[in-house]
C-alpha cells in the first residue's frame, strides 16, 4: 500500500513530513523515511518499523529555512523490511518516493546495472531515481528527463522526486496510486496519498488523475495529463473535518469502502502475481509439504471468505478442506492431524474465539497460517506464517473491502497449491492468473448500476423475510449478503443454497418473502435457474442478480458478465453490498455503527 508525502515551503519541514506520515500510517508500518533537500544539500533518515522508530532516530534534526521534503511509509512489495529498501531512495543527487509497482524494473535494472549503475536495494523503486539521472544526463532540461523517465515506467505508481538539480521543485507522477496536491496562502505546497495528512493545512486540493505528472514549486503547480498537454489543476475546498475527510465525500465508512475495494485488491495483487505463477514471498517453500487437509477457521465474515476458500481449494488444488465455526469448534473436542495446514481468517487478527482455535492448533503441533488484514496482531505474532489482506483500515462495522481481499488471496493461494501439487495445466494457471489481475476491474461501483440499487431499495424495506441464495460459491456469498442486510438494517435475513429450499424454507414463499437470487452465467446457470423458477411459481418476490434477463423475476440487477464465473462472483458481491447499504440508509440506521455490533470482538 506504502503512503507517501511531500512539502514545499518554509516551515518546520521535518514535523510536516512526520505528521503527514503519521496520517497515512495504516497504508503501511514495515519502514519509515524522509528526506529534506535544504540550502543545496540533503539529509535523508529511514528507520524499519513503525514511525515512531524514525521520530526517535531523527528527534535531534531540525529544518527552519525553506525546504524541499519528501517522506514515505512502506508496505514491503519487493525486498524485506530492512533500511536499505525503505524509501527515499537515492541516486547521485535526487531521491524519490513510491507508491504502486513498477512492472517492468527487472529489465530496467538490468540496462542500468550492465551501463555500470550501482543499486543499493532489491526494491522495484530504485530504478525510478537510476534512469532519471541517466535521463538528466542527455535531456535539454529537468522537467525532459522527469518526462522521459516516467515513459519508461509501467506498473502502477505515485512518484515524488526531489534533485539537487532543481532545488525548490518536486516533481511527480501517478498512475493507479491515489495522489494529491494541497496549496494555502502562505504559497507551502503539500502531497499526500491521501486528504487526511492535509487537514488544518491546506484550504484547497488537487486530486490527480491517472496519467498525470508534472512539478510543483513555491509559485506554481504545473500539470500535464495523459495526452502529454499540459492542464489547469482543478482545486477543489477541503474539508475542515477530519472524520468527513476521511469519508472522502461518501455518506459513510461503508459506502466509501465499497468504492476503494478496486484499489485495495490491486494492493492485494502487488508483487504477488508473475505470469504463470502466484508468488507469496512471505510463505516458505515447505509449508505445503505432508499436507493432506486444510482446516480454515473464522467467525462472521471471515468465515464466509474460509466458505469460499474450500470450493477454491477443492477445486483447484484438489486438497480435503473442511471450514469449522470459531465459536463452535473452540468447545466440540475436535480431531486435529498433524498432516492438517490450519488456516485462521480474521480482518483484525484479534477476534477472541479464532484465536483460541489458532492456539489450539498450535498446542495440537498443526502448522499453521493466518490470513489477517493486521500486521503485528495477535495471530499474525502467533502463526507459524501469515498473508497480510492489504486491504487498510476498515471502519465500518460491516466488512466489504476486507472480505473481497480475503476471497482474493484464497484464489490466489488455491493456484499457488495447484501448481505446487501440479493438479492444474501450467496453462489453465496462467489463465487464471490473467482473470485475477481483473479482479479490481470487475468491483469498480459502477454509477448506473448503484444508481438503479439506490431505486430499488425502496421496494426491500419491510417483508417478513429476505432468502439470499446461491449455488457452489456463490452460496458463501449469499450467506454474506444476508450477513451484510441483517448487521446494517435489522431486517430478517438468510443465506441459503439454491437446491436446499425445496427441503423447507420454500413453505415460507408469498408476495412478502424476497428472495435475492444470484444467478452467475458461468456456473451452475440452468440448475439456479430452476430453484428461483421454484420459488417465483410459489408467489415469492424474486429479486434476481445475472447478467442474463430472467423474466420470472419481479426485479432484476443487471450485471455486466464476464467470462469467469470467479468475476461474476466478485461482480455480484459489490451489487449484495450495494443493496445492504441503500436498505439501511432508507430505513434511517447508523450504516457505520449498527446497534448491537463491534467491529472486533474480544470476548467469547
Ligand atoms: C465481528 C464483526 C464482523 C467480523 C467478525 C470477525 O462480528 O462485526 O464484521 O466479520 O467480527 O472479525 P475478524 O476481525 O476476525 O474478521
């Protein structure tokens, strides 16, 4: 994720960065670094570790004069937590900061290490600073080489460079990486990754675009966009409140997060995908070894995700999965083999019943493995390995963006066993690999169709009961629908399997039961078909979610479709959300913080 910032001006430079970084800090905590170019000379800092690792380091350094400064927290992608690849990293005199990944850096390291360059760190960010000095060398300007440089680049990123070569300027680029720009009337010129770091600073913003690069200095702020033309910055006021900063404009937390969930599952993907494999660095090579089962372990939506994760399993890396309640297994006296991998899902990483079942585990000599969103928690200290989510913080009570990055990382890890255990054609993998990188596409909110959820919402909002229902995979994602409408609007809601309702709930079918019928084109299509013609015959008001028309339906969502039935999973749990949220917000109840709930829950 990594957050990153940058200032211009005459202040206390050091305490800006550091405040700023402070604000960003749950984007990444493996490594900290400023550096400040001040009276032509610069002094740069890192420290691994949390921040306040580098305040200490660095509490003795003072900035009065005018200063350059840019600053970073890191999320490691490529290289470990050490000193040498925390940012800034340092050319001959410029240094420079990244969010994203640069995709083709293994050839561009390669052309400047045979040219003679010396890279200090196995990162992907180096090579930025390596060819704009190169650049710098030929080029009729700064702001050419700057320009060439970024050209070059592929991959996802937000640049912030600082050259001796043009001492009162930093000059940037994005793209896929949030960045932004604030300006005040004391002409200090401020960069963020995101609006927060700027509060009580700035009293206006430019959000950059895709494509965007350019330099800012004490007097202007100059921008050009993807078509190489240069374009006004469009200042928008920013808010006063932190809280509705933070929200970014949205009504709450949720709806917000929902949005984001295409950039945190490209977080997710960061580093972990080549072309024929999936590649997770932080496992080691033999934790599969003598694994004959998967036992996955969670509560509320993280146990759906586990829910998902053994179809996946199953499926695709052919290993016996079984997915166990926390609550429930914590007390029933479990079998536990020793050739079982014991996988515990948690957003927080602290919720007290999964991490009773992880120290049973544990005690029980099973490896172990945490899939948590929450580096340093309690069962990311206690597992023998761990899969941190990326998907940042989450605060809305009701987990989305966390859910969609653990469903993520279970494809992920499903190809990563089949190709270990060879139970997939080489082929099949990468093809499947290239469906994944489609996972941030296929969650982008598209506006009409939240539009047409907002519309309809108002035609849920009473009933005697909701039936969310699936088959195969797509019946965890039911469950998590009637989760997500139950935990925010309070209204009676199930999850169930398509061909289960025959056996009973189908006597509950009149006008007043909905039932929301997620009906992929890629799996199972004619059989689900059947069960919601089953139920529409009873009476039933059928709500259905496809991307093929289904006339039996009193509603219909359109979805676009893909080619897979895994996007059309993704694509659907977007929509499920989508319809939670508009419900509750129609009916008047706090979205963020539904009564009853806490978002960790320490206590059995
Ligand atoms: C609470 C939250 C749920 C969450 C569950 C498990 O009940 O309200 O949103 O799914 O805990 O939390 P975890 O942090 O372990 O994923």
């Amino acid at each position: 994720m990594c957050g990153i910032v940058g200032y211009i001006g005459g202040k206390n430079t050091k305490e800006i960065l550091l405040n700023g970084l402070k604000e960003l800090e749950y984007r990444g905590y493996d490594s900290a670094g400023i550096a400040i170019l001040s009276e032509g000379s610069f002094n740069s800092f890192k420290a691994v570790g949390k921040l306040v690792n580098l305040e200490e380091k660095i509490k003795d350094f003072t900035t009065e004069k005018f200063a350059v400064g840019i600053g970073h927290t890191r999320w490691a992608t490529h290289g470990k937590p050490t000193e040498l690849n925390a940012h800034p990293h340092l050319g001959e005199s410029s240094y420079v900061v990244h969010n994203g990944i640069i995709e083709n850096y293994a050839a561009l390291k390669k052309e400047l290490v045979d040219e003679g360059v010396t890279f200090l760190s196995q990162t992907d960010t180096e090579v930025i600073v390596h060819l704009f000095e190169k650049n710098l060398k030929s080029a009729t300007d700064v702001f050419a080489a700057f320009r060439q440089t970024i050209t070059q680049l592929e991959g996802a990123y937000a640049i912030l460079l600082a050259t001796k070569s043009k001492p009162d300027t930093i000059f940037f680029a994005k793209q896929g990486s949030p960045l932004l720009v604030g300006i005040n009337a004391e002409d200090e010129k401020y960069f963020a990754s995101s609006d927060t770091p700027l509060i009580g600073q700035c009293e206006s913003v430019n959000y950059f675009e895709d494509g965007d690069f350019g330099y800012v200095t004490p007097s202007e702020i100059v921008i050009y966009g993807t078509n190489g033309k240069q374009k006004q910055p469009h200042l928008s006021k920013l808010a006063t409140n932190k809280l509705s900063a933070q929200k970014d404009g949205y009504r709450f937390f949720m709806e917000k997060e929902i949005y984001e969930q295409s950039d945190v599952i490209t977080d997710t993907l960061l580093g972990r995908l080549s072309e024929d494999a999936v590649v997770f660095e932080e496992l080691s090579d033999d934790l599969f070894d003598g694994v004959n089962e998967i036992k996955l372990c969670a509560c509320g939506t993280s146990y759906h995700a586990a829910l998902s994760a053994s179809y996946l399993f199953e499926r695709y890396s052919k290993v016996r999965c079984c997915v166990e309640i926390a609550s429930e297994f914590r007390y029933r006296e479990p079998i536990m083999n020793k050739d079982t991998l014991f996988i515990v899902i948690s957003q927080s990483g602290e919720t007290a019943d999964t991490l009773e079942t992880l120290k049973m585990a544990k005690n029980a000599g099973l490896k172990t493995l945490a899939i948590c969103n929450v580096d340093n928690s309690s069962m990311v200290r206690l597992a023998d390995a761990t899969i941190l989510t990326r998907a940042g913080v989450e605060k809305g009570v009701a987990s989305t963006k966390a859910f969609a990055t653990q469903v993520t990382i279970f494809w992920m890890l499903s190809l990563h066993v089949a190709k270990l255990r060879n139970t997939l054609k080489p082929q099949e993998i990468t093809k499947q690999i290239e469906l994944i990188r489609q996972i941030p596409a296929s969650v982008k909110v598209d506006d009409a169709m939240h539009e047409r959820i907002k519309r309809l919402s108002k035609r849920y909002l009473h009933g005697h009961g909701f039936f969310f229902i699936g088959r195969d995979i797509f019946f965890p994602l039911a469950l998590e629908g009637a989760l997500k409408l139950k935990e925010i609007s309070y209204l009676h809601a199930e999850g169930y399997p398509s061909g289960e309702m025959k056996h009973g709930p189908i006597a509950l079918a009149d006008p007043e039961l909905f039932t929301i019928a997620l009906l992929p084109q890629n799996l199972l299509y004619e059989k689900s078909k059947s069960n919601v013609e089953e139920l529409s015959a009873r009476d039933s008001t059928i709500c259905a979610i496809s991307p093929l028309a289904f006339e039996k339906a009193d509603d219909f969502i359109q979805t676009k479709g893909y080619d897979h039935y895994m996007l059309e999973f993704f694509e659907m749990m977007v929509v499920v959300q989508l319809l939670s949220l508009e419900v509750s917000i129609r009916l008047g109840n706090d979205v963020d913080m539904p009564r009853n709930l806490a978002k960790s829950v320490t206590v059995e």
